[in-house]
C-alpha cells in the first residue's frame, strides 16, 4: 500500500497528450473502479471521523486533515449500494473536484495504471439516465468503472446554478432574429453537461451537445466538410479536458492545427480547479480555461465573447 501511496502523491501533476493514469479501487466487492490520478491529492488509511448534525446520509462524516475539515463521502452509498462496512479498516481518497475538496471512503486501494484516452469509453447503451457510470474501460480482461464523480457531488452538495442580475444585464441585445449566438458544448458528464447548457441558454445562446472530444471532432470535420467554418456557426466551444476517446486537449490541439477551423474559440472548462496545468493548456492553444462550476463566471465568459472582449490565446491565470 504504501507504494501505490507514494505514486499517487508523484503522479498527481502528470498530464499528457490523449493519456492519463487511474487509481484502481474497490467498493466491498468483486468490481473494479478507477479515479484519475491528476484529481487525486491524497491516499490514506480512513482517519478517525466525525459526525456532525443534518448531513446527509451518504457523507458518512468528516474528518481533520492537514487543518482542514473534509466532508468524507461513502462511494459505495452514493451509487446506490450498501454502506462500506469496517471504516476502520477502509481508505479515504482525498480529491479535488469543481473548487471543493472532499474525501471518497473506498474499501480498498490498488494500484496505478496507465492508459490512454482512446481505450476510454461511454458507458454501454441501456445504463440510462439514473446510472453513475460516466466511462467504462478492460484492464487485464477486466472490466473497469469510472464514476460520475460530479454527477455524485451535485447530488450530496447541490450547487446554486442561477446567474446573478448584474450579469445578466450585461448581455447584448439582440440585433436580428436569428439570436445571439450558438455555443459548442463537449462533456462526458450528464450534470456538467445540463449545467452548461442551462447557463448558456439563461445567457439566451443556442446549445448543441456532444459526450466527448471524438464525437465534437467529427462533427466540426462534418461542418468543413460542408463547406462551412465551425467559427461561424459557433460562437464558441466549451470544452471539458477529462473525457472518453478523445479528451479536451487533443480535441483543442486538432482544431487549432487545422486552418479550416482554428478561428473557433475554445474555452476548457474541467473540474480540475487548483491544480490544472497551465502550460499544457496554452500549449494546445485554447483561448481560454475556467474550473468548474460558477455560473456567473461561466456567463460573464459567454457574454465577453459576445462583446468580442476576450484575450485571444489563454495566457495562464485563474
């Protein structure tokens, strides 16, 4: 255990290109789940929690880390199974997902492995609306299940979605009939999606959706291919970085490499917030980078590219 600890708090800033590594878990069973490691802070035998009065169910309590007060989340109960039992004998994975740090308590710890993207894939058809699986992938003829971790925390600590007045009196007029604009949104995550498009649409743009980087590639190539540029039907791409097939800075790298669509803007939008790599996103060429999730940044964005008040290239920063 204590290697796989070590990687983890080695490998957490390790990005590339269509790659990424996973920290394989279990929940008190047979199957296999995986975490990517870049979201991973921390890796510890479960610490002595807390409980604390109206929390909800599925946090099975908190605990004093570092000084700091995480909420720890019991994985298996958030997707529908039973409560993990022996905490004590259980493992915390300490994350950071969309500004906020919580602890994942998982039964048991494994290794690391490294994959790529490509071998990445949605969840199979029939897993319906209701399921927590956000990717699927074969390690050693066995089946591996990434979670929906946003989809999890949305559900345990919902998140306000509603764009504050100011902004939106700062949005344009309208100047003809056929509507401000269009946005391109890229996520493999059903609640990341929604909450995009409901922003986007209260911002009063049109919204067409696609689960990951290969599926919006081969719609834009589509579009060229047509005889229109990608930039004059879209006003912008929103782009998550972490997806399956093809994830948000092979997606951006394409595009911006091929002049008959490079005039798109795209802004990477991942819950990677605090610990996101800088220079591999100038690298790629996005215009822009924003954390997850707040609306009223998420539509102050939208609205400085309807007023053509942007940088054009991302030049670091928050």
């Amino acid at each position: 255990m204590a290697g796989v600890l070590d990687a983890v708090n080695s490998r957490t800033q390790l990005v590339g290109q269509n790659r990424l590594e996973l920290l394989l878990f279990r929940l008190g069973s047979a199957q296999v789940y995986g975490i990517n490691v870049f979201k991973v802070k921390e890796v510890l035998q479960c610490p002595k929690l807390t409980m604390m009065p109206k929390l909800n169910p599925v946090v099975r309590g908190v605990a004093h880390i570092r000084g700091g007060t995480i909420p720890i989340l019991d994985l298996s109960m958030a997707t529908g199974a039973a409560p993990l039992p022996n905490i004590e004998n259980s493992f915390v994975i300490i994350s950071e997902y969309n500004r906020t740090v919580q602890g994942f308590l998982v039964s048991s710890v494994e290794r690391i492995v490294n994959t790529n993207w490509e071998s990445i894939h949605p969840p199979p058809p029939g897993t319906g609306k209701e399921s927590y699986l956000t990717a699927v992938t074969e390690m050693e003829g066995k089946l591996v299940e990434i979670i929906d971790v946003e989809k999890v925390i949305s559900e345990v600590v919902p998140s306000g979605e509603a764009i504050s007045e100011e902004i939106l009196e700062e949005i344009p007029q309208e100047d003809d009939d056929e509507g401000l604009g269009h946005i391109l949104i890229v996520d493999d995550s059903s609640v990341a999606r929604r909450q995009v498009q409901k922003c986007m649409e209260s911002v009063g743009l049109e919204t067409t959706l696609f689960k990951n980087g290969a599926e919006a590639l081969e719609h834009l190539k589509a579009l060229v291919e047509q005889g229109e540029n990608p930039a004059d039907k879209y006003i912008m791409m929103i782009s998550d970085i972490e997806m399956p097939e093809m994830d948000g800075y092979t997606l951006t790298s394409a595009v911006k490499s091929d002049p008959s669509m490079n005039e798109l803007h795209i802004m990477l939008h991942t819950s990677l917030s605090g610990v996101f790599n800088h220079a591999m996103v100038e690298k790629v060429g996005a215009n822009d980078f924003m954390a997850k999730f707040s609306p009223d940044n998420l539509a102050s964005k939208a609205v400085s590219v309807l007023k053509g008040d942007f940088a054009p290239v991302y030049k670091g920063g928050d």
